[in-house]
C-alpha cells in the first residue's frame, strides 16, 4: 500500500488535529501515514512514489500560517519538478471573507506549478458552517483512500 505523508500549517490547532485524525484514520484502514510536524519539514521533498496530504488553515488575508509558510517558501525556491507526485488538500477557512480557503489556493498552484496531480475534491471547511472540521474531513476521507487505489491501477 502506498505511504501517504501529512503536512499541516495551522494557527491554532485546528489543522494540525484534523491532520492528527485523518493519520489514524488512515492507519486503520491499512496506510502507513506519517504525519510531519512543522519543525521537520526542512529540506522535506514529497517523495514520488508517495502520497501527499496537505491540511492547512488560512490566516489573515489569504495567507499561510506561520509554521507552514518556510517550507511554502523552500519548495517555492527550489522548484522541484514533482509530474508523478499524487496529493490531495484540505483548506480550513471562513466563508464570511474575500480570501475563503485562501492558504489552501496558494498550496494547491504551488503543487500543479511544480507538476503534481490534485487527487479528488480539494475539500474546502467552511469555520462557519461546521464547529468540528475532522468529521468532514473523515467524510471526504473514504472517497480519496479509494481514489489512491483506483489510481494505482491505472
């Protein structure tokens, strides 16, 4: 079974559990998933032959949360050419502003300008609508698990 690594960028804690859940969620239905904290991401290029699930919350105007945005930055600049690399991306944010979801916008052209593929829905969770993010998130999940098998029979 493919290996799918967790990358959050988070606030307040919101993301990072949503991503805490999923990984457990992913592990009992039989995927090595390894959650990357932060701190580790430095010089972290999604291998691929992997899978990449991105969990991130929006602050500000748009922007990125603290703890993801160097990472954002490195593979920015080092603009590794990722064609086989499989993802898939949930953006945490409020309907109520302009910039919806806008953190989750700026990962998903980073990763399609470095040649990676969207697999499934970019799942957007709207702060207004829904107190607990991880039950969405636990929805969408089935539906891209099965997508990462559809895939690799391709």
């Amino acid at each position: 079974m493919k290996k799918v690594n967790l990358v959050f960028g988070t606030v307040y804690g919101g993301a990072q559990f949503v991503a805490e859940t999923l990984q457990q969620a992913l592990i009992e239905l039989g995927r090595d998933a390894v959650l990357y904290q932060p701190e580790q991401l430095s010089g972290f290029v999604p291998p691929e032959d992997e899978l990449l699930l991105l969990v991130c919350s929006t602050t500000g105007q748009g922007d990125l949360p603290e703890d993801i945005q160097p990472w954002f930055n490195e593979m920015q600049s080092k603009a590794p050419y990722l064609p086989n690399l499989k993802f898939g991306l949930i953006a945490l944010g409020d309907s109520s502003y302009e910039t919806y979801c806008g953190a989750g916008e700026q990962l998903l052209n980073l990763f399609e300008e470095l040649g990676a593929k969207l697999l499934g829905e970019f799942l957007k969770i709207d702060a207004g609508e829904t107190m607990e993010p991880e039950v969405e998130a636990l929805t969408w999940l089935p539906s891209w698990n099965k997508l990462i098998d559809t895939e690799l029979a391709a």
